[in-house]
C-alpha cells in the first residue's frame, strides 16, 4: 500500500516490500523454524527449479497418459538425485515437496512404509523395510472401498483364515467392497496394506491390515485372482490426475498367516486370534501424527494461494483515477482488503498451531510410551478437529484467492486453479471433516456432561471449567483499540465455545434420549465444535 | 427418506420418488413454464443424447487439442442438424444449451450478432447478419484486455479516425491494452467487434464498437498487422478448454469508417462525432438481457448439481448401524440435510426469479421504447445485484454440493468437478460481482439520502419508503410455525436490508466526504447489497 516513487514509475512489487514494517529476514526463519531450515529449504528449491526433469511449466498441458509418465520420470529422477547427492531424510523429503506432483511414491513413503513400521511385528519390519526402502516393491494403502470411507469399520473387504493352508483368503464379497481410491494402485505398485475383516474360527475381529501382493515381479502384471484398474480423472487439469488412484478386487486371493501385521494382534497356527501386549492405543499415536502434517500443510498451501493474491493485488491496478492519472492498485482497496488480510493472517496462524500440534503428537507419544492415557481423547478432539477447521479453511480461502485475482485466477497459468484442485481432497481423505468435527462435539458433550461431577477438563479444554465465570462474564472491549489485547480476545473466544457447547448439552438432555438429541442438534454441534477448534488456533 | 420396502431392498432412489408428496409432472411444467417447454426440452435432450457426435463421456478424458477439434465437430454438427430438422430459433437454442460445450458458436450467436442488432445501423445490420447467419464469418466479442475487465472505461485500444483514408487506425498501444479473454478468439473467429476508444480530431471521445477482420477468408491465416494466440489452459479438466480464449494485438490495423459501429453515434466522413437521436440508454436494455440470461443460468447450473447431492445421498449409507441392520441413508442425517435443503431451495429461488427478471426486461425494454428512464437506475441495481447474488451462491453451492458427494465428487464422473469448472466464471464474466454489488450499493445510498427530501423509492425499493416502520419495528415471530408466514419473512428481510443501508449511509455521513466515506465503508456496502438482493430473491 505504499505511495512512493517506485510505485508511481510501475514497480509496484518492490515499493510494497520497501515499506514492510517488520524484519523480513527474521520472519522467514520464524516461518521456517530455524535458520538452518530456511537454508535447507532454499537449497532444494534451487535444486528442483534449476533441473529440466523437474520442469512445470507443462503440468496442466499435458494428456493423462503423458501427466502419468511425466510423473514416473520424476520421481524416479528424484529417487536417483537423492542416492547421488546422498541427500539426508530432510532433505530428500523437501526436495519431493518442492517436485510437487502427486504420485505413488507419496503412498509408497506416506503410508506403506509407516504402516509397516507402526503396524508390523520386528520380523516383518526386518523382512519388508529393506525390500521398500531399495524399492525393491512399490507399496500402497488400500483402505478405503467404494462403500465406506471414513467410516472404517463399515469396510467389506474378508481375509478369512485357513487353517488347512495356514494362510488367508482375501475376498471382495460385494461391489461396494472394491478398494476405491488408493493412490500408486491403478498402475504402479506391486504391493498394498490391504485393510480388511479378520475372520478365524467363524468370527468377525473386526478390520486389520495385510501385506498382499498384487502385481508380478517379473512383468508387473495382476497376480490370478486380483482386478486392478485406474479410477479416471480428477478435479483439475493437472492436480490429482498425475497420480494413478485405483480400483482393487480380490477373488479368492491366498497370502501366507504371517503377512497379517501382527504388532498388535494375532492368528495362532490353530486360528486363535490373541491380542498382544502392546497397547492398541498406539495407532491414535500415527493418526495424531498424520494429522499434525495435514495442518502443516494447510499453512504451506494456503501461503501459497495467498502469496500469489497479494501480489496480483499489489499489481493490478483498476478504476479510481478521477483525472486522467493512475488507477488504484486493487491492494488498497477495503473490500480487497477485507477478504484478502484475514487469509493472510490465517496462513501464519495455521503455521504456528502446527508447530503446536507437532509439540503436542511428541507429547502423546512420550505418554503412551508411559502408558498414561489421560490426554489422549483430549489430544484426539485437537487434532481431528485442527485437521477439518485448517483444511476446510484452505479449501475456501485458495479458491477466495482465486476469485481475488479476477478473470486471470481462472487461467491455469495463474497457479491457483491447480493449487485447489489439487488442495481439496484435504477435507475428504484422513476423515471427512463433517465426520471428524462431530467426534470432536462428541468430546465436547461428555466434557460438558461431567463438569456438574466436578472432573476437572484438561488440555485444551481446560478453560472449560471456568464454566461459572465464562456462562456470565460480559465482554470488557471498550474501544477498538482493545481488540488488540490478546486476553479479551481469548476470553471472547471461551466464552463462545463453552456458551454453544452448555447451549447444545442443554437441547440434547431435552431429547427423549441421549442419541436422537445428539443427531436432531449435529448442525449446532458442528457449529460449536468449530468454535472450540477457533479457540485453540486463536490462542496456540 | 422413505424407509419403506423399496429402501431396504436398495432401491432407494425409487423409494424416495415414491414419497413425494407434491404433483412432479406438475412441478415439471411449473420449473419449465408450460407443458410446450417441457415437451420440446424433452424432444432436444434425446435428440443430444441418442446422437454419437454429441458424447460427452470422453469430455474429461481428451487432450487440449483434441478436445477443441470435438468443440469444432460438435458445433458444425449441432449447426447441421439444425438446418437438416429446420430446427425453430427456440429449439436450436435448447440444442446447443444440451450440447452443453462452450465453443466459439456461444460468442458468434450469444455476443457479436446482438452487438451489430443493437448498435449496428441499419444498413449495417443488412450487410452483416446475412455473412453471420449463414456461418460465412465468424465473430466474437473483443472487450475485456489484459490490464481492464470490468471498468470498461478504463480500455486502451485505440480507433484513430483518419480523414486521409476515411477510416479508423485499430491500435493496441500498450501491453495491457491486449485483447485478453474473448471466447472464439483464439482459433475459429474471422472477425471481431472491437471495443476501443474512438479518437477524432484529436479528442477521445471513449469507448465504440467497430467490426474488425482479423482472419482471412482464404486461408484463415490473421491479416497484416494482427497478431492473435490462445491464452492457454483453464480451471477444470475439460470445462472452457474446449473455448479458444484468446488473446489479440493489433500494430496500426485499418478499416473503413462505416465498420464502427454507428446506431447510437457516428463519425462523418470530415470527422466530425455525431450522436444520433437513438437514446444510449438503450445499450443498458442489452445489458439487463445478458445478465436476466445469467440468472437464469445459474437456477440451471445449481439445479443439476443439486439433483447429484441429492441422488447420491439417497443412495449413499453410512454409520448409524448398531446392530449389523443396513446403514442409514446419509440424506436422513441433519448436518447433510442442513447443508443440501438450502441448496435445493435456492434453485427454485433462483428459477422463479428469474422468470421475474424476465418480465422486468420486458417492462424496461417497453419503457425505453417509450422514453421513459424513470425505473432504469432501479432496474439496472435489481438485474446487477440479482446477477452478482445468484452467481456467487450458485458457484459456492456447486462446490458444496461436490463436497456433499463424499471422495465421490471429486472423481470427474460424478459431474461436479466440471459442473463447477464451467461455472465459476459467471462471477467474474458481464461485471465482476464485486463491482456490481458496489453499484447496487451507490444506487441504495442514494436512495437512503433521498428519502427524507420525501422522493418515493420505486419497484424494488419501494419497502425503503416504509423507513420509518422499518427502523423501529420488532419481529412479529413468536413460534417456530410463524417463520411459515410469508409476510413475517417478508419484513424480517426488508427490516434487515433497510437497517444495514441506513447503518451505512450514517456512517458514511460522518467521513470527511462521501467519497473518502464509500471507499472506507465499502466491506459493509457490500453486505448492505446482499442483503437487499437477498429480499428480492424472497419475494419474487
């Protein structure tokens, strides 16, 4: 919103930047974490930006077959850039950041990999890590069916045990059982974690994963018995269409008793399931952490979106010259402020509440390790909930950027089209934000439930017994200038989420029961869950 | 949300069709307007359909190139059978509405025949339809320019009249005064109306039409001087791809005089500018057609993205069962209802008013005819506003109803990424909405200020007369059953919309002037619009 002499002769960017009241440099190592993070970061963009493999420029003009091709390259590329420059775990992983092509290796490292790590007995870990880590196969995570997503104990997919062949039968008893989605299935990986009911001795134990193989080793094609296919174009014109999200049915198919990841639970030679002495609370420990990455995310891409908003705005210059001098510069505008600064405050928020929950994953995993439960609801409601108000938000403010840039948000050379298209999915895949935020209202509830006992909420929910002040308390901003004051703002915050949070307790005890209050009040429960989420991305 | 036998046997979609407790054949010729419109909409949509030339399954699967050479079949195509069926002017309209791919032939019939209609002369008009008409050359619309969208006023194309060669020199002389944008552009067009500021003895005399050749007829290679290209790839994987946007310069590119465009105003032959004795407010009768054609589109665009939620979360089950029975529909769960019903409504909302709309164009255009401007400024706020409104809302709703789909809307089968892709642009195309809610905005302030001098707000604004009933009165609503009452809603609505644009016209008053006031209250002005527009969308 600078005036000055450089703007007037055209080079708007730099008079912007010249009249930054803070410093610029700091900042950055504040946004990266540390000086040797920004270094980090600088040198592997310098390394995808400088490398014709790596090129982008092409990304939205190319056919399907070609994005997918184009998409093998690289990672293959990266993987040797990554041997011959003997990069370090940081630094292999920032420079597939800045590669920025969906593809299966994001599966491969993302999930495979960590499942197996989280999931898979010593042994196991001794016989696949190595094979993976040389890509010796390609893995993915088959989860999600046609039928069920989010809801995974509704999955369909069997692995019966055989105690004659001692082994199971991997079976797709249903249409809506196919394996739907999987990205690095339709066409690339010889491997998957197969989620999937055990059955043994005529029971149903419920949804555990299995290595399965489904593709040969020696030409790539399905193993007897596996349907495999790509599930067809996405959202955008490059975005997710570079990856290869696939269709998976098993008929009948057998794998040996010990590709069940045993870590937690087994099947015996005879068929006994018997559960270790591991605690199955350790899998909420990979869930806080997969989530806490989705929020780092959240803050990386909408910095982007915003970056290329403010600049466009900083730029572009329309209407309001009223003597034949220059127009104004769309920044200086109040409805484009209005829309564009909350954005941008919203990406630093998002990154300094990441820093938070990875604090707080770090945390949990030192009390589970412990074996204390205590925090973990609390640290579950924090993460679900910081997963879909964080993704959602981006979602709405990477396309509100979009707009902002006018007509040219619309071309793809714009990088905003394919920014969101390839965002999006955010709010579905890791639990659907509508799912998450009702597990979080959920928590809410038995808090509020339990305050009359006297337990006292911990963590984030602590404020929540300030219940008798925060019911009645008046707000004490007098002036504008009060809104500055973090503390009234904290507290209008409380007073917000505790209010509608008592307010839905009180509808749903009027229900005939506890249940039908919960479903005829989930819009109001949602709304309250958000403002509790607010609150902690307000004061983290 | 039928429960009966059809349900749980799984046809759900049958079952829910069974409920329905209003007339559907009825509704059908209510959405439509009359049993005709429905018969010949019928007629057309199985004409597109059974046709093989007109697939779309493919749409979303083809390379850029190859999917503009499918744009080209299918429009010469569509124009075959058209003239083979002696197709009427309405039916060929519904034809290519079902052929549902933007291509050159939307800008060729949709902008520059109505521009030679409406600001051609005579003469004009007999030289230039018939060529039009019979497909022997092909225009588009070349307005918006790199650097200027929505404030017209601010082009910079020039169109020097030359008394020497008595014709107009069509310059670009800036690189943002490139033609940046117009559909057809790019490839197909032959010719061109080309917005430019008229220049005649020295004196810019603002922004003209002139019809430009930018093609040659033999080879349809571009013609001296004329520089022209496709801007390049686009929001969606299939959606304005199929447009050749283009972009076009022109170095000192001349054409005779009588090719401006001289129904409201000419150059003589000594160059001389003349305004004819045709009232110029006629060009805002053009404008409240295009966008009374928007908001119908958007009741369209929102309808079939709205039946999508809805068949699919009739069919889609998910959690809710606690003991093995089937799941429940997600169309019975109140957060998916609380999310889609508002969305259902807003179609017919936006159907039924922009049948209204219809009649206001109706009303104006007579008016015009007559001389009368006294509901001009007042229609072109309601057909601006409602444009800005429907657009925005439309968008945002075809977006929520992908997300509503679960995973599944983000697969380009489901329609909704492309519904979306194809969409959006309405926002920004005929006035940016955010511009337009500001002039909707002015209009409303200035009749704010009027009020006290006594002068009666007319049509919409009539309510902003009942001021002081308004400011003081108190919703008459006492049980949930009175929201049922149209007229609480009624003045609800008109009582929220008057308020916030007395708010602002008092807050404005206390800026040191009206300018410096509009500029800082804009953010409110525009809710103010909204909630203006918002009560005409009720009560129409």
């Amino acid at each position: 919103m600078a005036m000055d002499h450089a703007a007037a002769e055209g080079d708007h960017l730099a008079a912007e930047r010249a009249a930054a009241r803070f410093d610029v440099e700091a900042m950055k190592v504040a946004w990266a974490g540390s000086r040797h993070a920004v270094d980090v970061a600088d040198r592997m963009a310098r390394l995808v930006a400088s490398d014709p493999v790596f090129r982008k420029d092409n990304r939205t003009m190319l056919s399907r077959k070609d994005l997918f091709k184009d998409t093998l390259r690289k990672a293959a590329h990266a993987w040797k850039r990554i041997v011959e420059l003997r990069l370090t775990e940081e630094e292999a992983s920032l420079l597939r950041q800045y590669v920025d092509q969906p593809g299966y290796v994001d599966l491969h490292w993302g999930m495979f990999v960590p499942a197996i790590k989280g999931q898979g007995t010593e042994e196991q870990q001794k016989k696949w890590l190595p094979l993976a880590y040389k890509f010796q196969i390609i893995g993915c995570y088959a989860q999600t069916e046609l039928g069920h997503g989010s809801n995974v104990q509704g999955l369909e997919t069997t692995a019966t045990f055989d105690p004659k062949t001692d082994g199971f039968v991997i079976h797709s008893p249903t249409l809506t059982s196919s394996k739907w989605w999987p990205g690095g299935l339709g066409k690339a990986s010889t491997h998957a974690v197969v989620y999937a009911r055990l059955i043994t001795e005529g029971k149903d134990y419920g949804i555990h994963g299995f290595i399965v193989q489904l593709r040969s080793l020696e030409d790539h094609s399905p193993l007897p018995g596996v349907t495999l296919g790509d599930i067809g174009g996405k959202f955008g014109s490059g975005a997710y269409n570079s990856m290869d999200n696939g269709v998976l049915r098993f008929d009948h198919v057998r794998i040996p008793r010990d590709q069940m990841l045993m870590r937690l639970s087994q099947v015996t030679r005879e068929g006994k399931y018997v559960n270790s002495d591991v605690p199955k609370q350790l899998l909420y420990g990979t869930m806080v952490y997969v989530r806490q990455s989705i929020v780092a995310d959240a803050s990386k891409a909408l910095s982007r979106a915003v970056c290329i908003a403010v600049r466009y705005s900083a730029i572009r210059k329309q209407f309001g010259s009223q003597d034949g001098g220059p127009e104004t510069q769309v920044l200086n505008y109040r409805t484009q402020q209005s829309r564009l600064f909350p954005l941008l405050a919203s990406a630093y928020a998002f990154r300094f509440v990441g820093d938070w929950l990875n604090w707080l994953y770090t945390d949990v995993t030192q009390k589970l390790e412990a074996k204390d439960y205590s925090t973990l609801q609390e640290a579950h409601a924090c993460t679900a909930g910081l997963k879909a108000v964080t993704t959602s938000a981006t979602a709405d403010a990477i396309e509100e950027c979009r707009k902002l840039c006018g007509g040219h948000g619309y071309l793809n050379s714009s990088g905003l089209p394919e920014l969101f298209a390839v965002y999006v999915p955010a709010c579905t895949y890791e639990g659907d934000n509508v799912v998450l935020l009702l597990q979080v209202a959920r928590i809410l509830m038995k808090t509020v439930s339990q305050l009359t006992s006297g337990k006292q909420p911990v963590g984030t929910m602590a404020y929540m017994g300030k219940v008798q002040h925060l019911m009645q308390s008046k707000c004490a901003v007098k002036t504008a200038e009060d809104w500055l004051n973090p503390a009234f703002i904290q507290e209008a915050f409380e007073a917000r989420a505790l209010r509608m949070a008592v307010n839905c307790a009180q509808n749903i005890g009027q229900a005939a029961n506890q249940e039908e209050g919960f479903y005829e009040r989930s819009p109001d429960l949602l709304e309250s869950a958000v403002a509790h989420i607010q609150l902690i991305i307000v004061t983290k």
